[in-house]
C-alpha cells in the first residue's frame, strides 16, 4: 500500500471514529466538553451547547480558560 493509500485510509478511520464519537456523546443528556492536553476544547455535545448557551462555532477549538 502506497503512503497516499495509507494517508487516505488513516483520514477515513479518523473520520469514522470521530463520528462514532459524536453520535455517542449526542445520545447522552449530560452535557459533555471534550479537551485536548493543552486545554483546546476538541468536541461538545448538544446538551452542553444547551446548557452554556454556547454555539459551537464559538467554543471548538479555544482554550477553556477562553470561553
């Protein structure tokens, strides 16, 4: 397998867990942030946008300390 096949095949795995993931945290009521080690908030579920009032688009990505 080519390196582009692998890089391609990785990105699609990527692609299926993080919407496996999503789908999970969706389906559980309990709002839920996701961070990352240097404190990026990664993923959110509904019910925490819910809850804070947030819109996503202003949350993922920035530090907690930032919202």
């Amino acid at each position: 397998m080519s390196d582009i096949m692998k890089q391609k095949f990785n990105e699609k795995k990527k692609a299926r867990i993080y919407k496996k993931t999503d789908q999970i945290l969706n389906a559980i009521t309990t709002g839920i942030c996701v961070i990352s080690l240097d404190g990026r908030i990664t993923q959110i579920n509904d019910s925490f946008l819910r809850i804070h009032d947030f819109g996503e688009l202003n949350v993922i990505g920035k530090k907690c300390d930032e919202v």
